[in-house]
C-alpha cells in the first residue's frame, strides 16, 4: 500500500469534536459580558423573568432591574438586559453547527415574539405603575431644606416630597407633562425606581422653562439642583446616563433646532457618562461640559470648583458690536511709516543681485540707529534681530560704509554668523534662545535670505506652513515684525512675484518687490501687497559706491562697498510707437544697404530703400506708399513730420541728433 504520510505530511487524526456549553451557561456568560450579574437559575420558558442585578443604584431584593425572556427549542435565543442601566442585548445559543435556512427564520420570529412579549409585558406595566405612583405622589409631603439628603448635597428642595418612611421623592415626567414613575432616594444617597414605571425618555425640569437661553441636561437630581442654582438656568433630570440621548431628542423636539442645549456629563471612571453624552449630542445636538476632575457638577461645586465658570465661561470678545469697533481708534502703527509695520509678516523680494539686501539693509539700520526717515517716510527707532544665511564677509563692508556715510556711531542692531533651520523645532529654539538672551527684546527680525532658513521645499504647502508657523510664533512672543528676505523667478514675467508656494503671499501683511536698476535707470521700489493700508507710491534709488575709511586689503587696495542712495523716479518719455518702428525700420535697413553718410548724417537713396522693402518680402505698392510724403501716417510722412528725417538729394538724410548720433557710433563700433 502506498505511504500517504508524504501527501498530508504526517499521520491523520480525525479533527476533535467541539461540544458547546448548555443554552443557560451561554446565556449566563452573556450576561457577565455586558456587565450584568445573571440570576442563579435559567428558564427557558418563553417568558420574562426579573432578577437583581446589582448593578449602581440597586437597592434591596425587590430592586430586579434585569430580565430575561428565552425559548428552548432547536434555536434557544431570546433578549435580556437591565432597564436601569439601558442594557437591552439579543441572545442566540451555540449549537454547534450553522443554522439552517428554516432555524434562521425560526430564530427571527422567536426574536420578534419576544420583543412583543416584552414591549406589551411593560406596556401594561407601564398603565398600572402610573396609577400607583400618582396615588404615592400625591400623598407625599413637601420636602424641607433640613431632609439629611439634601443637606448632604448642599441643594434646595426645587418641588421634591417626602414618603412616609423619610425617603425623598422626584417625579419622571412624560412628554406632555403626565407623571410615568417615581425615583426614591435614600439619606444615604441610594435610589430606586418605582416597579414598573417607565424611564426611558422620561425626565424632570428644574428652573423655568419659558424661553430658556440654554437648556442644561444631567443625569441626577442633586447634580441639576446644582447646575440650576449655579446659573439660574433650567435643568432637565434625565436620571440616568443612557437616558440622557431620548430625553435630549425630546428637548430638541420641543425647542427647535437652534436651542442651545448643554449636556453636563458625568466625569466617571468608566467613561460611560462621556459616551452617552457624546451620542446625544451627535445625534441631536448639544455642546458637552464635563468637571476636569472625577465626579459630577455636585461634587465639582463641593471640592471648591468653580462650575459657573466651567458652565458659562466669560465673554472671550472674540465678536465685537460693529458700531463699536469703528468708535475706538485703533491706528496702524509703522516701523517706518507705509512701508514697514509693527508686528507683521513682511516678504521683500528681488532677483538674485538686484539689490534687495542693501535696500533691506538700509531699512534696518535706520531703525536701528535711532529712527529720523527713509526715502521721506518718518522711522521709529527700535532693535533689529538680523539673521543672515549667507554673505558675512560682504555684510561687515556694507554696514560699516553705511555707518561712515551716515556718520552713525552706534547700532541697536544684532547679526547672526550663520543661518539655521528656523521651521523644525531645535532651529526654531536657537533663534528664539539667542533673541531672549539680547538685552532688549527686537522690534524688528529679519531673515536674510528664506531657503538659508527653510528646511524643505519652498513650493511645498507643508514646508510653507511650517515656515509661517515659527514666524507667527516669535511674533506673538516677542511681539515684532518678522521680515523674510526671498528670491523672484529670473525671467521678465517672474521678477516681480516671490517664489515659491502661494501661500507665502496669502499669508503676509506687506509684500515688497526691488527690481534692479542699471545705468540707464534706478533701482524700483514697490509694494506690492499692504493687507491693513493702501498700498504705498514707488520709491526709487542708486547704489553709491563708498570707500571704506581705514579698509586696506591684503595688496594694499581700498576696499569698496555700497549704499543705497534715494533718487528721483526716471522721467517717462511718451513714445508714438509707429514712429519708433519707423526709426527701426530706417536704422535696418540703413545698415542693410551700405551705411551711407552726408553732412555726417546717415542717409539711404529712395531706390536702395525700394531694393530693400522689395528684398524683405513688401509689395511694390505698399513699398511705394510708405515713400511717399503725402501717403497719411506712412514711412516718409511720420518721419518727416516727427523731424527724424529730411528729404536730401536721391533719399533722405536722417536729422534727429539722438538717433543719428548711436547710428554712426553703432557703425563705427562695428
């Protein structure tokens, strides 16, 4: 016979049968995870049995609050749970095998059947108890303020009675006001429902309920007493925590859906206070107050809590009447006046070599020596911090030509060796460190330039906001304004937007553009984004070279720097632009034929003109037209008229001195 043991790897023994436990063990054990003590016997009878469970609040043998109804057929099942703590769970036993299609819809009716047997079992309970407990309560005797209870609780008596025994009483109402049972409260603070008596959704009011500006919902009655006496507002009993949820819906019901409602949980070990109220308020809306220590609203007010603090905190001002806010002054405060603000995010920006840092510069060391004006606008003097990523070297010769230009002795001015990276926490700590260590904390901070001090990404979002996060922060602590020095894009289009995430814009109070200059204009200084003032007029300036007193290289040559130097806005020359692609044209095609000169003027004869135009493609008509004096807004008739040319032997000679004069040095150059 073959060997098997190589195809299932061993010997084969026969899989060991599972027997499951009876019907009322597995019953029982459901039980205790839930939380409930099960009674000693089981019956499975098809009908409801009650058993104490001793579950909080249980209080003598006849308090059953738990119960149970099973059926003992093929599929013994059925529902079970304690109406004092909500608890209601379905039960289907093991039998060690899947139901079958047939036991499976046995199983659904018997659920059904049982759920009947329950709701009309308590139904008819329900009828009886409230007949009883109207009886009981009208016989009761109005509580005074000395029942042992109440003096415990340290509340006032708010409608409660007394039974014969010296047990304090309060109502469960039902929605229209009728009364469905009684809660009994021992001295010692033991409770007991009447038996029989419905609770879910049932509820007791204390205080006024007539347009209440907010309704507080808690579980017991001294824990109300408290919150209504503590704010004067009403509160709703719900007697329990799970039935905190129906009787919220039912307030919401009532008092629509912008009432505010505020459930005061219980602050329990076992969070089931927190649970139940953040279920209510889901599914019906309501704010939540727990005490921040272990214990309800009672005990919170009995350890020396201040719950009216707790449950209705002071105005925050975060929303101010309008008319108000317009009354009260509140001018922006400068730095220097339109340009740079008090406790603000600035960005300063310029292609790399434009000239931004010695702008940047300038602002700060007028700030730092004391104030006086930049550009015309009025400076307050202050403490600079100015962190620089890059260029120490450079940096001592610029600040040392600015003080000897300025003839500043004097700076109230901070520089750092190096950069860092200021948006992860141990750079974030280093500036902060170094700046609370300075004598006086700065008014302004600048960062010189961004990605020396970013770590990451400037196009990322994160990154960004990373960023502005440590900037916000040190301008909350050290209440100044933080100046990020950044690059533009190289192009024409991009030399006059950061660069980088949008975000970076979207979050600055005051954005600042220097484009550079040359010889032929001045270094432009715009705003582009001023979020609390209008936007400031363009300032222009040079850079004036200054010879460093007492600077000497290592050959003995002097040592340079720059300093910004304000200057006038270049003068706009209006330019007819058909006349100026004249002048382009008669300059191409001037250099296209021979360079021709008379009287040390360019000049071009009419036929080698016409070769020209014929040459680059024009028709002859319209070659001929733009030589014609008469022809309107044509070659020849602008030119003439505009005194650029003039006609001269065969052609014509070219008479405005400007353009004549970069012709031939053009042609001598060449």
């Amino acid at each position: 016979m073959a060997d098997l043991t190589n195809i299932f790897n061993g010997s084969f023994y026969p899989p060991v049968e599972t027997v499951p436990e009876s019907p009322e063990s597995q019953l029982c054990n459901a039980m205790r995870d839930v939380g409930i003590d099960p009674p000693s016997t089981i019956y499975m009878d098809g009908k409801i049995h009650r058993f104490k469970t001793n579950s909080k609040g249980s209080s003598g043998a006849g308090d059953k609050t738990g119960w149970y109804i099973c059926y003992s057929d093929n599929t013994p099942a059925g529902r079970f749970g304690d109406w004092r703590a909500g608890i209601e769970v379905s039960f289907r036993a093991d039998i060690g095998r899947k139901f079958t299609a047939a036991e499976e819809m046995a199983h659904s009716r018997r659920m059904s059947e049982a759920k009947a047997a329950r709701d009309a079992e308590l139904a008819k309970q329900h009828e009886v108890t409230e007949d009883v407990v109207a009886k009981i309560w009208a016989d009761c005797t109005p509580a005074n303020k000395d029942h042992p209870y109440l003096k415990k609780k340290g509340i006032c008596v708010h409608g409660s009675r007394v039974t014969g025994d010296g047990r304090l009483v309060v109502p469960l109402l039902n929605k229209d006001g009728s009364l469905s049972t009684l809660q009994y409260i021992s001295t010692d603070g033991g409770k007991l429902y009447h038996k029989g008596g419905a609770t879910g959704g049932k509820f007791w009011s204390i205080g006024n309920a007539e347009n209440p500006k907010t309704i507080f919902i808690a579980e017991g009655f001294a824990t109300a007493a408290t919150i209504h006496e503590t704010t004067g507002s009403i509160c709703i009993v719900a007697y329990s925590a799970s039935n905190i949820v129906p009787v919220t819906g039912v307030m919401r019901e009532t008092y629509g859906a912008t009432q505010d409602i505020v459930i005061v949980a219980d602050n329990d070990s076992s969070g089931v206070g927190m649970r139940y109220a953040e279920q209510a308020s889901a599914k019906h809306g309501a704010r939540i107050v727990s005490p921040p220590e272990l214990g309800d609203a009672n005990d919170y007010v009995a350890n020396g809590g201040d719950l009216l603090s707790l449950l209705m905190p002071p105005k925050d001002n975060w929303l101010v009447p309008a008319d108000d806010l317009s009354t009260q002054p509140s001018p922006i405060k400068w730095l220097i006046k339109g340009w740079i603000q008090e406790e603000a995010l600035i960005m300063i920006h310029g292609p790399s070599g434009g000239g931004k840092t010695f702008m940047v510069l300038d602002q700060c060391l007028r700030i730092a020596s004391g104030g006086g004006e930049w550009m015309g606008h009025k400076v307050k003097a202050g403490s600079v911090g100015y962190f620089a990523g890059e260029g120490h070297h450079g940096l001592r010769g610029r600040i040392a030509a600015w003080k000897q230009k300025h003839q500043i002795s004097k700076l109230n001015m901070w520089v750092s060796k190096s950069g860092c990276d200021l948006n992860t926490p141990s750079g974030y700590q280093r500036v902060r460190e170094a700046l609370l260590s300075l004598d006086e904390r700065p008014s302004m901070i600048v960062f010189d330039t961004l990605h020396r001090f970013l770590l990451g990404d400037e196009n990322s979002a994160q990154d960004t906001k990373s960023m502005l996060d440590a900037c916000a922060a040190l301008m909350m602590e050290f209440g100044c304004t933080v100046v990020l020095v950044h690059h533009t894009g190289v192009s024409a289009e991009t030399q006059h937007r950061a660069r980088g995430s949008s975000a970076w814009r979207g979050a600055l109070d005051i954005e600042i553009s220097v484009a550079p200059g040359d010889e032929n204009k001045p270094m432009q200084i715009s705003q582009k984004k001023s979020k609390d003032a209008e936007l400031t007029l363009d300032v222009y300036a040079t850079l004036e070279k200054i010879a460093i007193t007492g600077w000497i290289d290592e050959d003995g040559d002097q040592v340079y720097s720059a300093v910004l130097s304000p200057t006038d806005a270049p003068v706009a020359i209006k330019k007819d632009s058909k006349l100026d692609s004249h002048r382009k044209l008669f300059e191409k095609v001037w250099f296209a034929t021979g360079t021709e000169v008379r009287e040390e003027m360019p000049y071009i004869s009419r036929s080698a003109f016409m070769a020209k135009l014929d040459a680059d493609g024009w028709a002859k008509r319209t070659a001929e037209n733009a030589l014609k004096p008469s022809t309107t807004n044509g070659f020849v008739n602008l030119m003439e008229g505009g005194d650029v040319i003039k006609p001269f032997e065969h052609g014509w000679i070219m008479i405005d001195q400007v353009n004549a004069s970069a012709l031939i040095m053009m042609k001598n150059e060449k």
